[in-house]
C-alpha cells in the first residue's frame, strides 16, 4: 500500500506501505487505508512524531558504527516525516485536514 497525505493547504507527500505503518503507529493509530488528520489533532500528531524522532536520534548517536544499521547511514526517521511535519504545519495554520486512501 501506498500513502498519499492530501491537503487543501499544502502539496501531496507520498509514503510507502511500511514507512506510512510506522507513522502511524508512531502517532497511536493503527495503518489504515484510508484516513483523515483533522485540524484540531494535529499539534499531538506533530509532537508525537517530534519525539519518536528525537528518540531516534539518541539511538544513533549511542549506536555502534560497525553494530547497527542506524549507524550505517540508513534513512533516518527524521529525512522520512519531515515533509509530513511540514505539511500538519501548513494544515493546522490553515485550518484545513489531511486526507489519505480517498
């Protein structure tokens, strides 16, 4: 499955299958093919995943270089929401929801 955010306020972000799950679950609901963000949730969706990344980062800055894949330059959670972030940003601003699956 493919994630496609849209909103009235902001370009598309498209995610795959397994990185748009991990958002999902990030944010305490579970993957779903269709879905909406409405404005007033978008603060604790924004913190949310605001925090799973600072999570990640400290795990990458302990890890091993030669132990872990997140030493290993992987894509970080951070490159993977950050136009998700700004999109929620733009869309509570605005007012207006995110959509996906519709």
């Amino acid at each position: 499955m493919i994630y496609k955010f849209s909103s009235k306020a902001a370009g598309n972000v498209i995610m795959l299958g397994p990185n748009g799950d991990e958002l999902m679950r990030v944010i305490g609901r579970e993957p779903a093919a269709k879905g909406i963000f409405e404005p007033a949730a978008m603060p604790a969706i924004i913190a949310a995943l605001e925090a799973a990344v600072d999570a990640e980062d400290a795990r990458r800055q302990g890890a091993d270089k030669d132990d872990d894949k997140l030493a290993r330059g992987s894509v970080s959670l951070r490159q993977r929401v950050w136009p998700l972030v700004e999109m929620l940003r733009q869309a509570q601003t605005a007012g207006k929801p995110i959509v996906w699956g519709v």
